[in-house]
C-alpha cells in the first residue's frame, strides 16, 4: 500500500525497525528510530530517513518481503516528497 502522507512514511519506519529487531538487526532499527528524531524539520527527517532504509537494503534482513516492501514504499514516498 502506497504512503500518503509523513504520519503514514513514520508508521512504516517504525514497522520496519521492529521487523529489524524481530531479525536481530537492531543496530538499523535503532537507526532509523533515531532518524525520526534527528530534527524538528521535516525535510532533515525524511533524508536521514532515506539514507537509513537504503542501508537496510544492503542488510539480509531486506530478503524478507515484508521488510523489502515497507522499505521500498518508504525510499518512493521521500523520493516523491523531494520531487524526485
């Protein structure tokens, strides 16, 4: 299901961190929590946010599809959002 909105791309992240955590990649989940909370301007949030889930890329973890389409929603919407 496509993201919509910055509510919705932060609900992803936090699915997909405790995915991370279920698959004991926390140093990513913890990752992109902190992404969340880098700063209080939402442009410096969603690009944090994106470097984070295209690591999670390089990482095992992104074999599970669950993970690889939360992700990939994620890295579209931001990309969207920069008028990429």
């Amino acid at each position: 299901m496509p993201i919509n909105n910055n509510q919705e791309l932060y609900a992803t992240v936090r699915e997909v961190a405790a995915s991370l955590d279920e698959v004991g990649a926390t140093q990513l989940s913890s990752e992109l929590r902190g992404a969340l909370a880098i700063s209080s301007m939402p442009g410096e949030i969603l690009g944090e946010t994106r470097l984070v889930l295209q690591r999670v890329r390089d990482h095992a973890a992104y074999r599970r599809l669950d993970i690889r389409r939360r992700v990939d929603e994620g890295i579209e919407y931001v990309g969207l959002a920069f008028g990429e």
